[in-house]
C-alpha cells in the first residue's frame, strides 16, 4: 500500500513540475489548440490539392473558375454553387468527356462536395489531373461552406 501512495506521489510531483515549467516557458507545448473546422478544411498540409474557401470565392467572383460538383445529381438538383457543372465522382469515367468537352485544359477547376468526410472532390480533382487539366484544385466539404457565407445558389424551383 505504501508503495502505492509513492508512485502516486511520484507522478503527481512530475506532472505538476512539467505542466508548471511548460506554462512559464515562452516556448512551450500547446496542450490544446482550437482549430475551427474551415481551418481543419484549408489545410494544406493535408492535400496539396486542396483550395481555401476565399480563393475559391475570389476566383468565382472574377469568373476566373469553372466549378464542378461531385456530388450525385440528386444531392445537385437540391441545390448547387450558382453555374456549377455536375460530373458525379461515381460516374466520372462516363461522363467527364461531354461534361468537359468545351472546357481547355488550362481552366482553372474548382472541384466540390458536402461534408466534414467527403472525399469526392480530392478523388474527382485528382482524376482530372490524371486528365490533363493544369489548374485544377479541390473545396473541401465546399457546398456547406459556400452556404454558410452566403456566396452564389441556385436551388430547383418550386
């Protein structure tokens, strides 16, 4: 039993110790950190074929992109990026040709989906690449961040 309180002790004393000398040094181990999902998103680090929201945007706004949801043509007929080409992820193969026929290959091409995990728009990119498109990048879980920032829809009517 008393060896017990000893250990006890002992790592009590170490964790106090290190925990005090990391808060009193100026450079210090982050014990936690706050990473807001957009910045979980923009990472690059992650994939380098990845695009942050604002370029995303800034080339939307210049018309300097042509997006393209990856998403099944379900979820895009619920509504879309205003002006976004659909070539589902799962159809890509099929379709990419007559989706993508008068589209040259130094566009820039701001890829899609929805969703914290949704990797359609990194495989759909990546495919594109394989394809020959120079300027091609990916939004992650773009759909919902478009919306969330109030940038261009459109929605089916009715």
């Amino acid at each position: 039993m008393k060896i017990t309180y000893q250990i006890i002790a002992i790592i009590s004393f170490a964790l106090i110790a290190g925990f005090g000398f990391n808060a009193v040094r100026s450079d210090g181990i982050l014990l936690y950190c706050q990473w807001c999902i957009e910045s979980q998103a923009d990472a690059a680090t992650s994939n380098p074929l990845r695009i942050s929201l604002k370029n995303a945007a800034d080339l939307y706004i210049k018309d300097k992109a042509i997006f393209i949801d990856a998403r099944p043509v379900s979820a895009y007929t619920s509504g879309h990026i205003k002006g976004a080409l659909n070539l589902p992820w799962a159809e890509a193969e099929e379709m990419c040709f007559k989706i993508l026929q008068d589209v040259p290959m130094d566009k820039h091409i701001v890829t899609y989906c929805d969703g914290e995990s949704c990797e359609l728009c990194d495989f759909l990119a990546s495919f594109l690449k394989d394809l020959g498109y120079i300027n091609v990048k990916s939004l992650h879980n773009g759909w919902s961040r478009w919306k969330e920032n109030g940038l261009p829809q459109a929605y089916p009517r009715g």
